[in-house]
C-alpha cells in the first residue's frame, strides 16, 4: 500500500510553538510544517528558516485562508485561544490547542461544542500526563493498584520573577491575558487529578502575586498582575480529597505528586520517575512500563512527551486511534480552573458544576 500522505499543519505563535512545537513537527514524518505565523514575523521567519516551512507571515488570519492545511496548533496567548481555534474550526481544521484551553468555561465550552459540530480532531496539548513517572501513575491508578483513591497531593516549587527578575515579563504576567501559573502550571496538574482520581466536586483557592511586593525589583515586576503561587484545596465527586500548591518564590524548580490509595501509595518525582515511600523516608523507585519511556530530548525536554501526542494526534486524524485530552475532556480542567479563580475573589468553597 502506498504511504500516507504527511499531515500538513500550520503553526500559529513561535515562543513555545518555536522551542517544542516546531521541531517536533519538523522531524516527525508523518506531518509536514506548511505555515508559520506569530505576532511579530522576525519571529515566524526564525522559525520557518529553521524548519524549511515556505510560509512565515505575522497574518495568521490570512495564513489560515490560504495555505492548505489539515491541523492547526495553536501556541498563542490564551486570550488569543478562542478566536484562532474557532478561525481554524469554521474551515474544519483539526486543532492542537495549547493550554489553558480558553480564559474561562464559557468560551471552552462553547468551542467544544462546534469541534463536535465540525466533526474534526480537537485537543488541548497536556503533554505533561505523558511524563513517564505521570503516565505510570495514571495507568497503575486505572488498573486498581492502589485500591480506592484517597488523597492526592501536587507540589511543585520553582524560582519565579520574585527569586529571578532576569525571567522574560510576557503576557504570562498579565492576568487579563490569561497569564499567571495557575493556567501555565495549575491547568497541568488538575489534568493529572482527573486522570487520577475522577470527577473534582468542588475546590477552594488561594492565588498569591509573591513578585508585586518582592523587594527590589523594577516598577515593571511590581506591576505583575497575574499570580505566581497558589493552593487549591480539593474534593473528589468520589470523597477523596487533594491540594495542589505551587510556590514561585523558591530558589530551584522541583516537583512531586503523591498518590495515597486504600492498598498502596505512589510518589512521581519531576513527572518522570515513580516510587514507593520507603521506610525510613525516602522513595524506593520502581522501573517505569518499558511501553511509556521516552527517548530524552535534552535540548528541550517537552519534546520527548509532545511526541506522544502528535503520535495520538496523527493516529485519531487518519481514523486509527484516539488522542486526549479532546475539548470535551479539557473543558473540565477550565471548569476547575474558574472555580479556583473564583475561590479566591469570595474566600469560600466553590462547587465545579455551577461554574
């Protein structure tokens, strides 16, 4: 049988899109990088000369309605998500859409109805639940290994612009743009606790701005506006509880997530290595399924988990498989996420379903 023809794809936004998006495409061979478009277009000429794509322009509008295609990823702003998805929908486009999928559920679940409508591929890029040390605690969760959920715990540290002022000040600091690390960050890991422990009844949240008040940094960090630190409280719709905190005022990046079942418990360390809390303290570590390792990609690590999804998406395209997270699925994770954010203006529990 003849080979299939590569998956052509446009590319609109060249930060995140250049660094991981760009040459993952690029050197898989099932897809062909036909377009590029960013805001400024130094920036999607960089990317195109570095990839060999012919199109690099700063009219995303006009790329969109002229260069044939079959899937647009989209790394823009979040508040860019909404308009560029739908664009890419009304001309039946698959979308990759990177997270946070929108500014709020509104407009999420409004895009995820016409991706339905449309009948294309539609899918917010969580690469982080393909991390090994993740998907081995999700697939192990799934298989019951753990007995019944009981309390999942997220920590993660990292030196934010309060502890590092040389971090580039972008609309991720702008909290009318969707910036802040809870839609960065945060949407990653409530991803994880519904993969991990079902349906989120309701959440409590503490948004912090640890930069705004940081002693001496320029007028332009004071002025941040989105939240560098939060801890969001949570209830399973199952009884299990969890807490997600992430602190941005700390000097090195870590992470670690704790699974507690009623018959084991699980620790991930950095997303790719998993264990069991040992006795005495300390985790004994425990070999990840050979099926859900990655080839490293030192250059830029979120290649390797990025390549899991363009195998999902190129798979769910041609009409063979599935890839997730779908709208559907993510616009759960914004609903989580606008409780959080609405938690943290009333100061009491939200409930998920009436956001």
């Amino acid at each position: 049988m003849p080979a299939a023809a590569p998956i052509r794809v446009l590319l609109i936004g060249t930060s995140f899109g250049g660094s991981v998006h760009a040459p993952a495409f690029a050197g898989h061979p099932d897809f062909q990088l036909v377009g590029v478009a960013s805001g400024h277009v130094e920036n999607a000429r960089r990317v195109a000369e570095a990839h060999g794509v012919p199109v690099a322009t700063r009219d995303w509008k006009k790329m969109l309605e002229e260069v044939d295609a079959d899937l647009v990823s989209i790394t823009s702003p979040p508040d860019l998500h909404y308009p560029m998805a739908r664009a890419a929908l009304e001309l039946k486009r698959h979308v990759l859409l990177e997270k946070p999928f929108a500014l709020n559920a509104a407009q999420a679940k409004e895009l995820t109805a016409f991706a339905k409508s449309r009948k294309v591929v539609a899918v917010v890029n969580h690469e982080f639940r393909h991390k090994p040390g993740r998907a081995a605690l999700a697939r192990w969760i799934a298989e019951g290994k753990l007995g019944r959920i009981e309390h999942l715990a997220m920590k993660t540290r990292l030196p934010g612009w309060a502890r590092d002022p040389s971090r580039k000040l972008t609309w991720l600091t702008e909290k009318k743009r969707g910036g802040g690390f809870l839609g960065a960050l945060g949407s990653h890991d409530i991803d994880q606790f519904l993969l991990c422990g079902g349906p989120i009844r309701r959440v409590f949240g503490r948004l912090r701005t640890l930069a705004a008040s940081a002693a001496g940094l320029t007028a332009a960090h004071r002025a941040i506006t989105a939240e560098d630190s939060f801890t969001l409280l949570i209830e399973f719709k199952s009884g299990a509880t969890g807490i997600i905190d992430t602190f941005g005022g700390a000097r090195e990046r870590r992470e670690r997530i704790e699974a507690f079942g009623s018959e084991d418990s699980f620790t991930v360390i950095d997303g790719d290595r998993i264990g069991r809390p040992a006795p005495g303290g300390g985790i004994e570590e425990i070999p990840v399924p050979e099926d859900l390792r990655l080839e490293p990609t030192p250059w830029a690590p979120l290649v390797a988990p990025f390549r899991v999804k363009l195998d999902m998406m190129r798979d769910a395209i041609r009409g063979t498989g599935t890839a997730t997270p779908t709208f559907a699925e993510a616009l759960e994770v914004q609903r989580v996420l606008d409780a959080a954010r609405k938690s943290d203006q009333t100061g009491t529990w939200e409930t998920v379903e009436d956001i």
